[in-house]
C-alpha cells in the first residue's frame, strides 16, 4: 500500500488532535492556515509516535521545510 503523504498524514493528526481533547498539544490557529505546537515535549511523545513513527521534533521539522511550511515570527498567526 502507498504510505499517505506527509502533508496529509500532518492534515489528518491536527484535525484528531483536536478532536480527541489534545489542543493543548498542537491545534490550528484561528485563521485555519497555521499551526501550533503548544507543548513541544508532549507533542514528541504523544503525537509524533502516533502519526509520524517518530518522536524526533527536529524530524517534523525538516519534514516541514521539505513541503515549504514557513514559521511565522510576527504577527496574529505566530
């Protein structure tokens, strides 16, 4: 079977993550176009594991950059 993209296999554990009471891991921001990780420790090792099969934070990072996410430094959104 094909392994599910990391930008989707990212969409699916937001929305889970929420939806299973973990927002205060890491949830959209309002505007529905970001992202937070609230709480570094306990997004690499409740979450990552889960959805990522790692728990390595620096990872998901790169990972990130692969698919060009930007971090946002100022503004209503960082």
């Amino acid at each position: 079977p094909n392994e599910v993209p990391f930008p989707l296999r990212l969409h699916i554990m937001l929305q889970r993550t929420e939806g299973s009471g973990q927002g205060h891991i890491v949830s959209w921001m309002p505007s529905g176009k970001s992202f937070r990780v609230h709480d570094r420790d306990a997004f690499s090792k409740e979450i990552l594991p889960e959805y990522f099969r790692s728990n390595n934070f620096r990872s998901f990072q790169r990972n990130l950059s692969v698919y060009q996410f930007a971090r946002i430094w100022s503004g209503p959104e960082k």
